[in-house]
C-alpha cells in the first residue's frame, strides 16, 4: 500500500449515484477490508457542502461532470490523494491544482461508443411526432391532441461534425434527411468525406429544420447560440442539444421558447444540474427534457466502475495507475 495513504483504512468517496445502482456495478468488495466506500446519492451542492462531506477521503469517484472540483474545493480536502473519473476526460476538474498537490488523477474507458445519440434521436423524434405531449395527454385520459411532422426530406444541421456528429448524419440520412453540417474548424472536404455539406453558421441556423449540438464546451463554445441565432430559425425548427448546457444562452432559449420563436428544444444537457425543480424548462411544453441520459447506460457503468476499482487498487499497491489524465 502506498506510504502516504493513511494508515489503516482507505477512504473512497463515490459522488452523484443518483439511482442508488453503482455498487452493484463493480466488485467494490474486492478492494479488500482495508477500503471504505461510501456511495453518495445527493448531489453535493457549493464548496462548502462538499468539503465539509468529502474531508476525511483519500479518494473520489466522480461521475463525469456531475461534481466540479476546483481548486477552492480540492484546496479544502487534505486528505486527497486520487480522483477517478468516468469517461476519457473531465474539464470540471482543475487537473492543474491536482498535479500541484501530488494527487493522481485519471479517466475510465467507455464501453458503448456513442449512446448519446439514441437520446438525441428519441428526444428529436418526440419533438417532431410531439409524443410527449401526447403521452402526457393519454395519462389524463384524452386522445390525440396535436399534429406532428416526419422527418422524411427535411434539413438535419449538425453543429460539431466529430464522432457523434457524424453518426447523426448517418441516422439523419437514413430517415431521408438532407444534412449540413458546421463548427470553427470544420472543412467542406472533411464533410464531404462524412457525405455532409459544409454550410456557413449562419445559413445552418436558417435553413435547418432540426438543429443538434456536437461539440465540446469551451470558450469559442460558450453561448455560441444566443438572441441572434435564434431570430435566425425557422419557427419550425427544432434545436437539439445533448453536448453541454451552456453551449446555448439559457436566457435566450428561455424567451425563445415563450414566444414560440422555434417549435421545440431538445435538452439532455443543462447550466445547472441536476436541474432545479422549481426550473422553467419543467413547464413549457414546447421543451422536450430528460435527465443528462447521454452517456448512462448499462455498459458503460459496467465499465466505468471496473476500470475505477481497477485504480484505485492499483494506487494502492503503488503501480502505475491506468488511463492517468494528469501527466
């Protein structure tokens, strides 16, 4: 065991298992008596409450993005020695500050390889057939409220032509979609090789009659769709995002979607999550929602929280550990 893990027990803190299912997804008892895992449902929210919670851990689990850890929080933990988190990266942990304290941090692999579109797709197709709002009306005991439009010869616009951009251009041109595709860097040869064409920003937003969001959030990311891109949609269109919430303005897309300005928002993503109860995404029904589901599947569980325990033991037993992010 390492010499600068505290004598005795280690302590090992799994943040944001919203459902309760993470220790059934990975031999946590293989650890062995000398570790103690502590699974935390609720969502640890401000630095305070976090570091008053998380003191006494040597190591932290996190689920993606769930828990930032900056350096106000991270300088609040002297016991921490290891982060692991789930997926290849983690732009919420300041890797800087951990690298300067000495703490190991890395990632995990990903077992399906992009779940994220199923959401997208589901989300979309309840937009456009507005099964949401009928579901709704079922459960109250009516019957076929609104008229709905296929997706057969509409405009796909996909804002971020990576791996998950691409593949929703392949399921966008399967349904009988034409697709253009735009972000900063992309070119009309390396769309032409996905069988997209390149588009400017601009004339994407306009023409498109399902807009989905592929990139990562960054500084040339952030409010990259504000007041102005919306006057640019049809009012017809439907806006997609399962990337990162505040890639789109939340004010904007607040006044966007009461007046009606598109036809619906697709969200998996949010500024604040878990979003707020009392939120007013929760009640306009031209917002089709769900809970950041992008990337929580079964098999990735399985496994993200292998390769964890992998880890965490490995740290341990002062081996290399795996998949490191802080070199």
């Amino acid at each position: 065991m390492r010499e600068d893990a505290m004598a005795g027990v280690t302590k090992v803190a799994v943040l944001d298992d919203y459902l309760g299912i993470v220790p059934h997804y990975g031999d946590w008892a293989g650890l062995g008596p000398e570790v103690e895992t502590v699974f935390f449902r609720e969502h640890l929210a401000g630095v305070e409450a976090a570091a008053a919670a998380l003191a006494p851990f040597h190591a932290l689990s996190l689920m993606r993005e769930r828990m930032p850890l900056p350096k106000a929080l991270i300088d609040r933990l002297p016991n921490l020695k290891l982060v692991v988190t789930t997926g290849g990266k983690n732009r919420s942990i300041d890797v800087d500050a951990c690298k300067a304290r000495g703490i190991v941090v890395c990632g995990t692999r990903s077992h399906d390889p992009a779940p994220t579109i199923d959401v997208a797709w589901g989300l979309i197709l309840s937009a456009a057939r507005n099964l949401h709002r009928e579901d709704a009306l079922m459960r109250r005991g009516g019957w076929q409220e609104k008229i709905g439009f296929t997706l057969h010869g509409k405009t796909l616009g996909v804002i971020g032509l990576g791996n998950l951009g691409k593949r929703m251009a392949v399921v966008g041109r399967a349904f009988g979609m034409e697709v253009i595709a735009w972000s900063q860097n992309l070119t009309a040869e390396r769309a032409a090789e996905a069988g997209v064409t390149r588009v400017d920003k601009d004339e994407l937003l306009g023409r498109a009659d399902v807009m989905t969001i592929h990139l990562v959030l960054s500084e040339r990311t952030r409010g990259l769709i504000g007041a102005r891109e919306f006057a640019l949609m049809k009012p017809t269109a439907i806006l997609a995002n399962t990337s990162r919430g505040p890639i789109i303005e939340e004010a904007a897309l607040l006044q966007a979607l009461r007046d009606r300005r598109i036809h619906a928002a697709c969200l998996d993503v949010y500024d604040v999550e878990p979003l707020p109860g009392d939120h007013p995404l929760r009640s306009m029904d031209n917002a089709v929602l769900s809970p950041h589901l992008g990337y929580a599947t079964q098999g990735n569980f399985r496994g993200y929280f292998a390769d964890t325990i992998e880890a965490i033991a490995a740290w341990r037993a002062g081996r290399p550990v795996p998949r490191r992010i802080d070199e």
